[in-house]
C-alpha cells in the first residue's frame, strides 16, 4: 500500500469554525428574500454543499435562488472577518504535519477566492500547499472531481493522500475518488451519519486527528 504523502482538509466545520456566520447570513437571506425564516436544521441540511446547491431546498424559483445567494454572500462578506475563526488547535495541527513532510491542501465547496481569504485571516494558510474551491471544478463535492483535483496539483496518487471532513458529502467525495477519508466530529453533522460513510479513521480531536494521519505513513 501507498505511504501517506499528502492531506487535504475540508474547509467549513473541519479547519475552520463558521457555523455561527454560516446561521447569521442564511438568517439574513431568507427573510429578505423569501419572506421567511426557516429552521437552523433547514439551513444547514446540506452545508458542506454548494450555496447555489443548498438553496434549491429553499425555493424551486431559480430568480429567488440567484437573488438569496446575492443576499446570503453580500451579508457574509460584511461579517465574515469578525465572526470567522479556526478551531482550537488547527494550526498547531496544520504545523505539525507540515513539519513531518506531510504536502496540505484544501478541497472545498465555497468559492476558491472567499475561503482563501478566510484561511489568512485565521492564520491557516501559510501551511497550505493548495486550495480547490467549486469554481475551480465542474463538479463539486460530493463528485470526487474537486478531491481528485487537490491530488493533481500537490503531484500525488489519490492512493498516496487523506481527505479530511466534518460531512457526509466530504467522505463521499474522497472514497470515490479513491483517497483514504477521515472524519472529524467537531464540525456540524453528528458521529454517526458520518460513520456510515465507512471513514478510514473517525477523529474526536485535533490531537486524534494527528495521530492518526501520522499512522498511515
């Protein structure tokens, strides 16, 4: 088998805490667009998606979907610097790694440009060799295509790398595109529906998530 040489992370409930600015521009949009507030569970249902992706649960209008996204992406961009911020630990982590050889990515599915700037203003990025955002695919996650992408650019089989995410649809998108995939729970869906994804490894921490990577070396 393959030793480990590269990790991609998700970005959203994996390396970065935005759940609560995530709720504050979904809870903008949907009163000023649609004329109503749905539930937190409706909102996040499908994070981990993308927006354009997580509105058609919303509204079967294309016009009020086009116009919630403008909404939603206008209301994140004035909050976003104040109310993003990495998990504790996640850089430390991202160093540790980075100093054993391992190559670090990010595979998302936010826009390439938005979620690299949320990594510098954390302090993520510095130890990141790539970033795919779904602009930068044709078919985001969960298709393997974005994942198979990060592998691409850091120069490695999908045998030879990690993917690492807090959804169903991250795990999906790396066990079909033929990487190992590991879960973390500190993000927004609970241990068991990402469970039934058949992860390699389920991390709780930081320092689970380490060890872990480092034992498939």
């Amino acid at each position: 088998m393959a030793g480990l040489k590269a990790v991609l992370f998700d970005n959203d409930g994996t390396l970065v805490d935005s759940h609560d600015l995530i709720l504050a521009s979904f809870r903008y949009a949907g009163p000023a667009v649609l004329g109503r507030q749905l539930s937190d569970e409706e909102y996040l249902q499908k994070v981990g998606q993308p927006l354009s992706v997580q509105v058609r649960d919303f509204t079967d209008d294309p016009q009020l979907q086009e116009r919630f996204c403008e909404a939603y992406r206008a209301h994140n961009k004035t909050v976003h610097d104040q109310m993003i911020k990495a998990f504790p630990g996640t850089v430390e982590a991202l160093a540790k790694l980075a100093s054993a050889g391992l190559n670090l990515g990010v595979v998302t599915s936010k826009r390439h440009e938005v979620a690299w700037h949320g990594l510098e203003v954390v302090g993520a990025a510095q130890y990141l060799d790539c970033c795919v955002g779904w602009d930068d695919v044709e078919r985001p996650k969960p298709d393997p295509q974005p994942v198979q992408r990060g592998c691409e650019i850091l120069g490695f089989a999908p045998a030879e790398c990690l993917y690492v995410g807090d959804a169903p649809f991250d795990l999906q998108a790396g066990n079909a595109a033929g990487t190992k995939a590991a879960a973390v729970t500190w993000g927004m869906f609970d241990e068991a529906r990402l469970a039934a994804e058949n992860p390699t490894f389920v991390a709780h921490t930081w320092d689970e998530l380490v060890k872990g990577v480092l034992g498939l070396r």
